[in-house]
C-alpha cells in the first residue's frame, strides 16, 4: 500500500540564500519610521536618512537591494532631505509617498 494522497511533492525550487531578504513594504517601513520618530527634528531625520542611503548603496551594490527599490527610496530621501522644514510634515502625511510604487509626479513641459 504506497500510494497515499498527501505525499511530498518533489518540485525543484531556487533556494534563496537569504530568507529574511526585504521586500519593499520593509524598506519603506524602516525610512517611514525613522522620519515619523524624527517628526519634530526634520534636521536629525535628516542626518539618519543620509545614514540609510549608505546603507542602501552598500545592500544595493551586495545584491539584496533591487534596482527599483533602490531608486524609489532615493527618489524619496531626496524629498525629505531637500524640502524646507514646513514642508517635512507634509510630506510625512501624504499617504501616496509612502506606498510602493509612488513617481514624483512629472511636471508638463512648456515649449
């Protein structure tokens, strides 16, 4: 009697070398937390985004980080580092900047 309905399947799968890899809802987590602990100082925040950026080049450059993630992150940080103080908030409150998958939106070209 060897058949049995719920046997092992033997599918080949690509073993990941890292099983607690990000994802990107993380990354942004972590960049997203760090700016809402820092919402009264902008200036200190600032400081510890500059931190993670080199954090993100080194992931990046070692393989964890992708590409797209990588520039969704710094697309932000530059938001953040670059905005007046008044502005901070703003950013910190506008729900689109902090899902995946958010652009700067395009300004229209006058010809």
């Amino acid at each position: 009697m060897g058949w049995w309905p719920f046997g092992k399947k033997t599918t080949r799968r690509r073993r990941v070398d890292d099983p607690l890899r990000k994802d990107t809802r993380q990354w942004l987590s972590e960049l997203r937390d760090l700016c809402e602990m820092n919402f009264d100082n902008p200036e200190g925040a600032r400081r510890e985004i500059r931190q993670m950026q080199v954090h993100w080049h080194q992931a990046y450059s070692e393989g964890i980080l992708p590409e797209y993630n990588r520039e969704g992150l710094e697309s932000r940080a530059y938001r953040l580092l670059s905005c007046a103080d008044d502005e901070w908030m703003e950013w910190l409150d506008n729900d689109e900047f902090w899902k995946p998958g958010w652009r700067p939106e395009q300004e229209p070209n006058e010809d």
